[in-house]
C-alpha cells in the first residue's frame, strides 16, 4: 500500500519554502506533486503599475540570488521596445557584471549541494570563500544583492582600470576554489559517491518535459543562449559549451562547476578588450507593440515578454523563469528513487521558488485557491 | 540567555535576505561566537527570523511555526519586505507586514541587510560585545545605505517621489510647511532619489546598522517652507523651489529676460486657482506679449 509523504513547506532540508507530496512504497518514490505558492507576490500584476525605470527595481526582486540577469532581460526588451542602441562598452561591462553573478549563484549551490550531502567542511570551506565574490560585487555595484547594475540603455557603473585590477586579482584567487570542488567531484570525490548514478534524467526526457540551463546540459544537450542566440557582447567573446553526458545530479554538478572556469575565462577576455566609451545610451519613449527577449540565467534561459501601449507603464510583462521549466525535470527524476535521495534531487535543479511563484490559479466554482498545482 | 537557537521563516519575498542569514554563519561574521545557531526545527528554536512579506499561503504556515517557538520566543523582522512589504506592498496576495500576524519585537531593515548588520542586530539585543576587528564592518566606496538629506539644497519639489521604485517616498503638505519624508523601512536602496534630484540634496550614506524596535520611525525627513499666494493667502508650493526655477530661467537658460525678473516673480507667487482670475490672466498676457517682444526685438 503506497503512503504518501510530505517535504516542506518548512522543512530543515529546503532553503525557500515549498511543498512536496511523495508517493513512496517501502522506501521508493512512486509518484511526486509539487505544491507551491508560498512565494507569491502577484510580481505581474505589479509590473503593470510601475514606470519602465521603477520596473527595473521589481524585476531585480523575483529572485535575490539572480537578480542581475533578471533586470538585464528586462532591459533587454525594453531596449527593443525603445529602439535603444547600447554602447559597445556597456556590452562588455553587463557581460562582466552577469558572470560574477553566475560565479556567485554557481558557488552558492554547490555550498547547499554540500549541505544537503551533509558534507559540512566543505560547505563551510565554499561559503567562506564564496564571501569574496560577495565583497566584490558589492565594492562593484553598491549591494551584496539586488545590485541594480543594469539600466535601460546600458550600466550604472563603470569599471576603471583600479577596479578591473581587483577582479583580476579576485579572479585568480578564485580558481583554488573551483579546483577544490572538481576534486570533490572526481571519481573518489565526496561529492560522487553521494551522487553519482542518483536522479538519473534521460536526454529524451529532459526535452520532453523542457529543461533548461544545466539541468538540460547536464543530460548532454548543448543548449545554452549565450551561444545560440547571443546577447551583450557575448558573440565576441570565446567561451565554451559545457556539456555532459550521465543525466545524474554529478553531472549537472559538473557542468556547474566546469562553467565557474568559463565564467572566468569570458571576465578576462571582457576586461582585455573592454572599448572605450559612454556607458549609457539615453532612455526614449516605447513604440506600441510588444517584445520578447532571452538571456541565459545561471539555472537556465529565462524569458520576458513585455507588451507596450505607448504610455510610461507596460501593459502586460511576462517571465518565465528556469526554474519553472526545471520544475517539471524534477518529478521525472525523483520517479523510482529512494526517498534519502529526495533531497539532493530536489537540489540539484537548483531551484529558486521565488522565481517560480507568480501564477496563481483561483478555481471559479469553489473559490479555491491553487498557487500552480503539477502534476 | 543561554544559547540562541535561531529558526528561518521566509514567504513572499526575493529570498536574499535568507540568503544573507545564511551567511551569517560562515566563521567570518562570528555568530558562532556569540552562543548563537541556526537550528531547522521551530521546535528547537528560541528566535525566529523572519523575512519576506507574507502572502495568504505563507500566513497559517508563519502562526504554526511561532507558536512552536520556545520562549522568550524574541520575534525579528530581517530586511525591509518583513518590515513593509516593500516593493510588494501593493500585490494582491500579500497579507503581510508580518507583525501584523504575529508580535514582532525588533526590525533590521535593508534590502537586503549585510550579515554584519545581522550580526550587530543580535549583538545589541543581547547587550553583547563582539570585539572590534579590521575591517569587520568596513562599507566599499559608493555602498548604497541610508538616505541623508542636504536640508540647504532641498527645494521640495518632490521629483524623488515620483521616480521611487517602491512608493517609500511620502511628500506632505502641511500648514505652511512641505514635509519630505524617505521612509528607509520602506525603501529598495535603488538610489533612482539620488539620481533623479535636481540639486544633488538627498545622498545614500554608507551607514547600515539601522536596528530599530518600532518600525514606524524607520525614515528621515526634511521640511520646506511654503509659499503664500499673494492673492488669496493659501499656502501652495514651496518658495526653495520658486527660488530654484527663477533663478534657472533668467540666470541660466535665458539672461535677456532679467529686467522682467520681478514680474514674473509676481506671476509666479499666484496660487493655481488665483492664477485663473481674470485680472491676474490679463496680466500674465501682458507678461507674455512684453516677453515674445523682447525675445524678436533681440
């Protein structure tokens, strides 16, 4: 007789509250439901209310650990809208800016990767030394998170010759780090006797149920839009696909970690050929008509779809988020596993519930209330 | 009090000031040092720190797990969405503040606070002492913190206000002062104010350590003189910021128009409504063809 089991929504094992219906026989998974809504805030109907530039400040705040990338997609299409031509040097100075943060979402999962694998020196050895790219950003920006380094038309700061010499130095103190987790990563690794072979995802199946990011990486498709469909100045830039073959949570746990070193390799070639010049373009008024626009997040491509009237204020801004999309890879996987591995599987999508909730379902006749219900 | 056995609760917010608690507990920021751990179960909790704003969801979830909290059950409110909701204020499924659920006994704000905020949070609410390192509390240049107004360069004209991401800006009229208030509990720490002022009076400082027990005092404020209608005596806009356009005008953008400075001076001191009186309209025109006359005659 199959029972069912509850994770969340306030669980130890979780950093944001969800809530997961499991159900196991003996000790394995049958079937999964996951139930959300606890991060609600109705973000798309806010959108609606606010100016072009205040938006900015809202799109920052679906997620706090990838805030960057969500105001440079929202920029992003409302430059399109606006017919703005951003300078060639704020380009390069988005490109920097978005893979410190890539490097800093990066780092952050593998030390609650750790933590789940109840590994805690090397949780405490990440996060101690994720502390840096924390300092960095804030010596950059303003703010450890929620940055607001992109605005309509370009960046707010710039990058002078002093402060691209402390990333470089950043950088090279760094890749200890990521040498660190490839080594807990190898076939002895701590990390891959816990993971290997756990929560297995099929190619055919994470296309089926539309994976992105490296949860589709992971399970050996090159997908990633920095490459396909280049943005900023990434087109110029020489980097690396990384793709692996397993499906496992390892995999994508390498695909992670062999990014953090691409990550550093797009930030150098960025500053060395970093063009002279203005850093913002002037803001203009939106044409009526709508516009879509891409970028590749750390978990995955993330999507905006903004619908103008010509006025100061949108008339309709959509998001997709990764994590929505990987939402659905995570039923697959937890699927014919044991309930220990429960939670590392939730983990490995790396998923970020505040970007997830924002659809609300009200059933007409009961009245009930049902914040997006999978199954 | 012995050992302070911390409990997370998030709903409704971005998630990085849960982050930031989390960090808290790298070595560096030496909570540990202070008797203090982050446990997973309320029951095993004497503190609980709670952020976001929270939602319908979130509500029953926030009542369970306070009243599962041991005592001296010291409630605090991390970032701004736990102290006002925020930029969220306005969504439909929010029922937050959360101290309108539950007692909350002290507010951090921030958006998010550093952990050292956090930290010099707890160390005051202990009445602990946490030795001084270098550094330790060091802001980088152009850290975005709390709003300090220049009181001689405010003219009141409210355009922060109108470019405020997250409406933490009230501008009140009051008798025969304007009053400019920043409600830093309720602000995103964006600086659009900052950027958008037209004579460089309000600064986002580098201090950050804004622990406080009543939320309702989290602001700054600055208050500028009205001026009177010279027809009708009402109080209407303030006299910093006639200053400021007259002096723009004929000083700055078009210096021909000086020896007309006192009769334009004289139009502007008229309230909106005074404005529209025949006699006053019949003057303004006067001002206007004397004005385009000078302007071809040049």
């Amino acid at each position: 007789m199959p029972e069912k089991v509850y994770v969340g929504p306030y669980r130890p094992q979780l950093v944001e509250p969800e809530r997961f219906e499991l159900l196991v026989e003996g000790n394995r998974i049958i079937d999964a439901k996951i139930e959300l809504g606890y991060m609600h805030r109705g973000i798309e109907k806010l959108f609606t209310t606010k100016t072009y530039m205040q938006n900015l400040a809202l799109a920052e705040r679906i997620c706090g650990i990838c805030s960057g990338i969500h105001t440079l997609c929202y920029a992003q299409t409302v430059e399109k809208l606006m017919n703005i031509e951003v300078p060639e040097r704020a380009k390069y100075l988005r490109c920097v800016y978005m893979e410190l943060e890539r490097l800093h979402s990066h780092y952050l999962w593998f030390g609650i990767l750790a933590h789940s694998l109840d590994e805690h020196k090397a949780f405490l050895k990440i996060m101690v030394e994720r502390e840096r790219v924390q300092d960095l950003l804030e010596y950059l920006t303003g703010n450890r998170m929620n940055y607001l380094i992109n605005t309509i038309g370009g960046v707010r700061r710039d990058i002078t010759p002093e402060k691209a010499e402390k990333i470089r130095r950043f950088l090279n103190g760094s890749k200890p780090l990521s040498d660190y987790i490839m080594e807990l990563l190898n076939d002895n690794g701590g990390f891959t006797r816990k993971t290997k072979g756990v929560g297995v995802l099929p190619r055919e199946k994470a296309l089926e149920v539309g994976a992105v990011g490296p949860t589709l990486r992971g399970s050996g498709i090159a997908s990633d839009i920095r490459k396909d469909d280049p943005y900023a100045a990434y087109g110029e830039l020489d980097f690396e696909v990384i793709v692996e073959n397993d499906g496992d949570v390892r995999a994508k746990a390498l695909v992670r970690a062999r990014e953090t070193y691409e990550s550093m390799k797009i930030i150098e070639q960025a500053l060395d050929n970093l063009p002279s010049g203005e850093i913002v373009a002037e803001r203009k008024e939106p044409k009526i008509g709508e516009e879509f626009g891409r970028t590749e997040a750390p978990r995955g491509e993330l999507v905006y779809y903004i619908r103008s009237n010509g006025t100061n204020i949108p008339e309709r801004v959509k998001v997709r988020t990764p994590s929505f999309a990987n939402n659905f890879a995570i039923l697959e996987m937890l699927r014919g596993e044991t309930l220990e591995n429960a939670r590392v599987i939730i983990e490995s999508i790396d998923p970020c519930f505040a970007c997830t909730d924002r659809v609300t379902v009200v059933d007409a006749k009961t009245g009930e209330r049902n914040c997006m219900c999978l199954k | 009090m012995g050992k302070i056995s911390v409990y997370r609760f998030l709903s409704a917010g971005c998630n990085g000031c849960d982050v930031q608690v989390l960090e808290c507990l790298v070595p560096r920021y030496r909570l540990a040092e202070l008797n203090v751990e982050v446990v997973s179960n309320p029951e095993e909790a004497n503190v609980l720190f709670l952020t976001g704003g929270v939602n319908i969801k979130g509500r029953e979830e926030l009542i369970k797990v306070y009243e599962k909290i041991n005592p001296p059950k010291i409630v605090i409110a991390v970032g701004n969405c736990a102290l006002t909701k925020e930029i969220f204020d306005k969504g439909y499924p929010m029922v937050g503040p959360p101290d309108q659920i539950v007692p909350v006994n002290f507010y951090v704000p921030g958006c998010p606070p550093r952990p050292q905020a956090i930290v010099k949070a707890v160390v005051q609410i202990l009445g602990a002492k946490l030795e001084d390192k270098e550094d330790y509390w060091a802001t980088p240049e152009g850290f975005r913190g709390k709003h300090e107004f220049d009181r001689d360069k405010c003219i009141g004209c409210g355009a922060c206000a109108q470019v405020c991401s997250s409406d933490a800006i009230d501008v009140i009229d009051e008798g025969e002062k304007r009053v400019v208030r920043i409600n830093y509990g309720h602000c995103s720490f964006c600086a659009f104010c900052q950027d958008e002022c037209p004579t460089q009076a309000i600064r986002l400082t580098r201090e950050y350590h804004l622990l406080t027990n009543n939320r309702g005092t989290a602001y700054i404020m600055n208050d500028v003189d009205l001026l009177e209608c010279a027809s009708c005596g009402a109080f209407f806009f303030p006299q910093p910021q006639i200053d400021w356009a007259l002096k723009r005008i004929i000083e700055e953008k078009v210096p021909k128009y000086l020896e007309f400075k006192d009769e334009i001076l004289d139009a502007m001191k008229l309230c909106l409504k005074c404005r529209r009186e025949i006699m006053n309209m019949k003057k303004a025109k006067k001002i206007l063809a004397e004005l385009s006359a000078k302007a071809r005659g040049s």
